[in-house]
C-alpha cells in the first residue's frame, strides 16, 4: 500500500507550486516529493525527508537529471526505493 498525492495550481506544506508531486512510504513514513520549479524551500528535482517535513535531502536518480522525474510512487516498506515516471 502506498499513498501518491499531487498539487497542481496550488500550494503545499513544503512550498510546492504548480507541477509537484508528492508519495509517503506505508511503514518507513518517509516523505518523497517531486518539486519541478524551485522555491524557497526546495531546489528542483527529488526530495525526501524522515522527519515529517523538517528536514530535506535530495535523492539521486542514476543516470536522470532531476528536470525528468514526474509523478512518483513510494515502496510500501523499502524506504530506498521509489518509482517515478519520466519523459526520458
């Protein structure tokens, strides 16, 4: 089980606007988000946090650049594994 959760024209708890996505691992309880355009919270690309929100790290996509990662899905219990869709 995992959760995926989007906002779109609207703003969030991490300053997101516009295009981001954001997923939450069903027993890890880390957060993973995709901000497409910077703010003053977070850079462009691929976050996560395992302090509920306080804290961000930025994840690494192998091979992508952080411009390619869309929606994103957390792994219900392996907290170093996520999907992400991508144009590329």
């Amino acid at each position: 089980m995992f959760f995926v959760a989007g906002c779109i024209g609207g703003r969030n708890a991490m300053g997101c606007v516009d295009d981001c996505y954001m997923t939450v691992g069903y027993k890890s309880h880390t957060i993973y988000v995709v901000n497409q355009e910077e703010n003053e919270t977070l850079g462009q690309g691929v976050f996560y946090s395992k302090d509920d929100g306080k804290t961000w790290s930025p994840s690494q996509l192998n091979g992508l650049p952080q411009t390619a990662a869309g929606t994103i899905a957390a792994h219900p219990t392996d907290e170093n594994m996520v999907g992400i869709s991508t144009s590329e």
